[in-house]
C-alpha cells in the first residue's frame, strides 16, 4: 500500500528538472576540464550545446510549473547560448 501511495504521488517533473540540472552542471565540469587542459580560459563548443539543452528542458519545466520569471529567464538565456554557439560556425 505504501509503495503504491508513493508512486501515486511522485512528481515527475522533479526528475525533469534535477536532469536540466544535471546539464547545466556536466557544462561546468566540462569547461573547468578545458581550462585544465589548456591552462588557459576557454569555452568549448559543448559547453553551448549543454547550455542550450539544458536551459530547453528548464524552459518546458517552467512552462509546467507557470512561472513567468523562469520562463523568460529562460527563453533570454536559450538566445544568448544560441547565439554564442553560431560564432563556432563562422
């Protein structure tokens, strides 16, 4: 009965989000490793990709959970991010 009041009651939403921010974290990790690396400030081309996936799947929570603040901090982030990655294609 337990198991069953715990299922019902999960929100999966949660793992939503604790996933975005496991992409936002990885994105760190991965620059820091660059910096690490080169011995020297960079940004890798991974690091915009898990920003914009990561701020995507943030965006889609924020749509659920009707926050108006996150979901346009989101969306100028998503901007920023895509931006930013088109100057690896120039």
């Amino acid at each position: 009965m337990l198991d069953y009041m715990l299922f019902k009651t999960f929100d999966w939403w949660i793992i939503v989000g604790f996933l975005a921010q496991g992409l936002f974290f990885s994105r760190t990790l991965i620059q820091w490793l660059a910096i690490e690396k080169e011995k020297q400030i960079v940004v890798p081309k991974m690091y915009w990709w898990l920003s914009i996936i990561g701020s995507g799947i943030l965006l889609f929570y924020s749509f659920h959970r009707k926050d108006i603040v996150f979901i346009i901090g989101q969306i100028i982030a998503l901007i920023i991010y895509i931006r930013s990655l088109k100057f690896y294609e120039k």
